[in-house]
C-alpha cells in the first residue's frame, strides 16, 4: 500500500503537471529518499473532489497561496516528506462570474500552520502504511515554486 500510494497518487501530479522545475526539484527526491503523501479526503466531504471544504487563496500580492482546511485520510502523511493537498480557490471564469475550482499545492510538512495531529490511523484492511489527519491553518505556500495546477476559468 504505502509504496503503491506513493507511485500511483501521491507523486503523480508532480510528474503529470509540474513544471520542469518542480520535475528537477523533487523527482529525483521521490525516486531515492523522500515519500509522498496525497492529501484529498476530508472529514466531511471523503474523496469528492468537487466537494472539498480546504481552501486556497492568492495572496494580493500573488506570491504565495493561503491555504485552510483539513485532510482525514492522507496515505503515508505521518511519514512524509512532501504534500500534494487539493483545495478549492475562487477565481473568475471567462465571463468575470466568481467560480471554484481545484488546485493542487505541494507542501512540505515543516511548513509553519501544518499539523500532523493523528498519526497511523487504521483503515479497514490496509496495513503498511500510515494514514494521517492534517490540518492546514493559514500556511503561506509560494506561488511560483508550490503550485501545480492552476485553477482555471
């Protein structure tokens, strides 16, 4: 489980959406060293996507995204050295009508406002890895380097 987690959701948008930066910064990480966490379910929407309370905002000066919420079941977040955390940001469609739609952020779990506050949660029937419960609570997440997907209009 954990090393299926790791391949299969919790580095995989880097690898599909990243920027040739991210790819160099933490690719050749994830291959040898690092372990990776996927950050969807939340205590009261599950795995709906669409659904997701956790917010992000950009900042006014569009530096860095603020980033609130909490995740219930994150595969392997009490082992991990980096986050792919969706979330939901308001933005404007092509018709100027304020929308949400999902981002995906990258985190790593020293950033200030993380918190790991339940580790290795037990899960009917999986064994092996460690499931955490992570809040997010005004964490201040760079722009140019932690963004993978934008939403968009």
């Amino acid at each position: 489980m954990l090393v299926s987690a790791h391949q299969s959701i919790g580095c995989k948008a880097i690898m599909l959406f990243g920027t040739d930066e991210q790819k160099k910064r933490w690719l050749p990480h994830l291959a040898k060293d690092w372990l990776s966490a996927f950050c969807l379910s939340e205590p009261n929407v599950g795995c709906d996507a669409g659904g997701q309370e956790t917010r992000c905002e950009l900042s006014a000066d569009g530096t860095h995204y603020i980033l609130n919420g909490e995740k219930k079941w994150a595969t392997s977040g009490a082992l991990s050295q980096i986050f792919t955390v969706m979330a939901k940001q308001k933005i404007r469609d092509k018709s100027g009508k304020e929308v949400d739609k999902v981002t995906a952020l990258v985190c790593l779990p020293d950033m200030d406002g993380i918190d790991i506050f339940s580790k290795n949660r037990s899960k009917m029937s999986i064994r092996g890895t460690w499931q955490a419960r992570i809040r997010f609570n005004n964490v201040h997440v760079p722009a140019k380097i932690f963004c993978i997907t934008k939403a968009k209009g």
